[in-house]
C-alpha cells in the first residue's frame, strides 16, 4: 500500500516551493519502507550541482526525484509512477 503524507500546510506555500524548485518536505510510504523523496526541477539541479562541484569533488542526493517542475501535481504523478 502506499501513503503520501503531506505537510499539513503545504498549499501555503506550495507557490515558493514551485518558484524555488526543490522539495524534500513529503513523506513516501510503501511496502513497510518509509522514504522521504528529494524533489528537483531541471534547472535549480543544475545549480545545486555546479555549486556543490565548485567547493568540491562530487555532487550527491539520496533519493532524487527530477520532475518538470516542482508542484503537488508533479511530485505525485512521480510518485505513483516510481
């Protein structure tokens, strides 16, 4: 079975999560494995990448998720897919 849970006020702020491109704040349910997602756009990755890469060696995120964009609709489109 799987649970999606969400934080209780996330349609607050679901815009600035949008307009930032990253989310790691759901919490993913599934056969007994609880997994808290890391979700990107393309572009804000390519940031993070570029400057992690820039003060070191390697670039690395547990549980990565690129979508198109980063809102509701896309994070659980990826979810159900994965």
């Amino acid at each position: 079975m799987l649970t999606v849970q969400w934080p209780d006020d996330f349609g607050d702020y679901a815009w600035e999560v949008e307009a930032k491109g990253w989310f790691e704040g759901v919490t993913v349910e599934w056969n007994g494995a609880r997994i808290r997602p890391v979700f990107y756009d393309p572009v804000r990755l390519n940031q993070e990448i570029s400057d992690e890469l820039a003060g070191g060696s390697y670039f690395r995120e547990p549980n990565l998720i690129v979508i198109e964009k980063v809102t509701r609709d896309h994070m659980e489109v990826a979810i159900a897919a994965l």
